[in-house]
C-alpha cells in the first residue's frame, strides 16, 4: 500500500482530517515494517501512535502482537522548536546510522501553527525543513510522508501551507472506506485503494499462510517519556 503512495526518495505530502487520519497513520505504519526490511521512523507531534492499535493490526493478520514493535521507533515533540530540531537534527543523524524504510512527520502541520511563533518565525521553519527533508529523502534514498490537515492550515495559514504543497513530490488525500482506505492523488484524481483492513471473523485465521519468525528476538526497553534528544522503541501489549 504504502510504496505506491510514497517512493523511495521522495517527499511525499497526504492530507485528511485530523481524527480519522490518526487510523491511517497506524495503516501505514504496520504495512511498511511487514513488507520491507529496516526501521520505520515516526515523528510524533501529538502522541499519535497507540501501541494498542498496532497489536490489534498485528493480531487481526494472524501475528503475534508485538510483532514488528521493535523497528518502530517513534520521536515525540510537543513544542515547535522540539519539533524543528528533531526534522532537520535528529532524523539526519538517525539515517545515517539506521536502515529505514519509512519516514512519517505527523502532524507535520500543526505545531508550526501554534501561536508561539510570529508569522516570519513559521515561515522560515516550514520552509527550511522542506528543503532539508527533500534532501534527506534523495540522499538515503527513504519516503518521507508528511502528513497534515491541508483544508484547516490553509484556513489559517494559507503561504505555508502553499508552501508545503508546492515543495513535495506527490500530494494524496485519504479518505476512509467500508473496505480500508481510499488515497487520491491531489489534481490528477489518480486513486490507490487498500486491501480490507480486518479478517472477517476468527475462522479466518486458520486459512492464513505460516508465518516465519521474525529476525528480532530482542525485548523492547520499557516505554518511558520521550525527550527531545532520544529515540525509543515502542512496546505493544
């Protein structure tokens, strides 16, 4: 699902609202770490991931439900200058020592429309960090998504949300489905549909191919407060 919405090297920008997005995130998040190699990267800007959700995924598919939980690793912020440190800092310094086959700033909008910051304070942030994780994205040749809520930032902040738009290679918008999720491609109305997100009833487990163990046998560390300079893995129940 994810690889035909974000390729290897791009910036990638999708857009939904807020609540229903959230869902989506987890989607995304679960399908990288089960059809590649390496780690996922989450930039948490409102505790978005729940680990809760990610065992479900896992236990709905026939997996054990911490399965993949230790190559998820997730960066929380909760101040815009947290947040740009970690985009154009940390993220660097962690693909240049790990291998990672997804990148996801989420919301990637909303804590540079606090109103800590003056208008050339946003702008100037939105705008170097673009041209910084475009780069990223080339140089380690890893999607970057960006996810944001693009009707209400351009209600508030139309040049940096314009920005934005312009600056990404692919621009989606993700709508929820009976069956999964729809993903359109902003302009061209080109669709991506996923595959159902839930097995049916329990009986359908038993018609699911066997499932190697995975290569990671290391426990996950307990889930602590994140800070601004560390890195942590998440532990699901």
């Amino acid at each position: 699902m994810w690889s035909s919405l974000a390729p290897p090297g791009k910036l990638t920008l999708i857009s939904g609202p807020r609540s229903p997005i959230r869902a989506f995130h987890q989607e995304l998040a679960h399908d990288a770490l089960h059809t590649h190699d390496g780690c996922m990267l989450w930039l948490d800007g409102e505790h978005g991931f729940n680990p809760y959700d990610f065992a479900e995924l896992n236990l709905s598919r026939g997996f054990d439900a911490d399965w993949g939980a230790q190559r998820l690793l997730v960066k929380r912020c909760m101040t815009p200058f947290q947040w740009d440190t970690v985009l154009t800092k940390h993220l660097r310094e962690k693909l240049l020592t790990e291998e990672a086959c997804l990148v996801l700033a989420a919301p990637y909008d909303t804590l540079f429309s606090t109103d800590e910051l003056q208008d050339w304070e946003r702008e100037d942030y939105v705008n170097f960090s673009l041209r910084h994780l475009k780069s990223l994205a080339a140089e380690h040749q890893v999607p970057i998504v960006l996810s944001v809520d693009m009707a209400e930032w351009c209600h508030k902040f139309p040049l940096v949300a314009w920005s934005a738009y312009e600056a990404v290679d692919a621009r989606w918008e993700i709508t929820p489905t009976g069956a999964g999720w729809t993903a359109t491609q902003m302009r061209t109305g080109l669709t991506v549909d996923s595959a159902p997100m839930r097995q049916a009833t329990l009986a359908a487990f038993g018609d699911l191919p066997e499932v190697p163990a995975p290569a990671f046998t290391a426990t996950a560390p307990p889930r602590r407060e994140a800070s601004a300079d560390r890195w942590i893995t998440e532990r699901v129940a």
